[in-house]
C-alpha cells in the first residue's frame, strides 16, 4: 500500500472516532435533559394542537376544547414517557449484567407494562374527548390524520406528498370536500 492511501485511510478512521464519540456524548447529554425536566416543570408549547385545529377547520368554541384536549394529553403523559425511557433503561443493564437477575427483570417488565398501559389509556381519552368535539367531517379527517402519522407508521410513502394534510377518505367511498 501507498503512504497515501494509509494517510487517508488514518484520517478517516479518526473521523469515524471522532463521530462516534460526539454522537455517544450526545447521546448522554439528550438523556441527562430529559431525565432533569420533571413533569410538573413541563408545558407544552403555547401553539400545540393549534395547527391541527386549524387545519380541521374548527370553529371558536371547538378549537378551544379540542387544543385543551390536546394540550391535557401532552401533560399527562411527559412524566410517564420519562418513566418507560427510564424503566427500558433498567431492564438493558439489567439483561446486558454478567449475571441477570429474572425476578429484577420480571419486575421491571412489570412496571414498564403498567406505564404504557397508562399512557395508552390516556390516549385513548384524549382521541375519544377529541372525536366528542368534532362534526363527522372533521372526526373524518383527524381519524386519517392519526392512522397515517401513528408511531410506527413513518417511512417511506407513510406521509402526505410535500408534507401536506392528508385528504379525508371515509371507508368504501371518496374524499369529502
């Protein structure tokens, strides 16, 4: 081999160093600020759930309700999402330890099942309180809104084309206008 190509190839492993360990300080940093935001510190922007209510077209009295809603989720569920972050946190050490302790990591099972029980719960509320609020059109469009942009749902061809609002289509017939 050149002394060229060794050069480069040095360089280049130092880069690949140098990226991993930013993105592992990163990492550490992101886990720190998440793990020192307590949820009665938390709020949620002034401006959530007000696009979507704008985009549902709602009227004065709707949007309030509907962005209270939506507002009333974000609350309930930063702590519990804090909570499973931490609880999935435990149950990796505890099953990458040299030696895993299976009633440590039932128990941890446990709790991580209970909190996201508890966040589906509130979920499910908060989109039933929702639908309460909305006319059929509206419910249309937010149902769609949710089942094209649920977790797990993202990747390619998943979103609206340009990032735009996806059109209502209601089951067995053609978008409503």
């Amino acid at each position: 081999m050149k002394r060229g190509a060794l050069v480069l190839l040095l360089l280049l492993s130092l880069g690949a160093n140098v990226g991993l360990v930013g993105l592992a300080i990163g990492r550490r940093a992101a886990g720190e600020r998440w793990r020192s935001v307590g949820a009665g510190e938390f709020r949620p922007p002034e401006q959530f759930g007000r696009r979507m209510a704008d985009r549902l077209e709602l009227g004065d009295d709707q949007r309030e309700r509907f962005v209270e809603i939506q507002r009333r989720l974000v609350e309930r569920t930063a702590a519990g999402r804090r909570r499973i972050a931490d609880l999935r946190a435990e149950l990796r050490r505890e099953v990458l330890a040299a030696e895993p302790d299976r009633a440590a990591l039932e128990a941890a099972l446990d709790r991580l099942a209970r909190e996201e029980s508890t966040l589906n719960r509130a979920f499910v509320e908060s989109v039933l309180d929702s639908r309460a609020v909305l006319d059929d059109r509206q419910a249309e469009r937010y149902l769609l809104f949710l089942e094209r942009f649920a977790p797990g749902r993202r990747g390619p061809g998943t979103e609206a084309p340009g990032g735009r609002w996806p059109r209502a289509e209601p089951p067995g017939g053609r978008p409503r206008r």
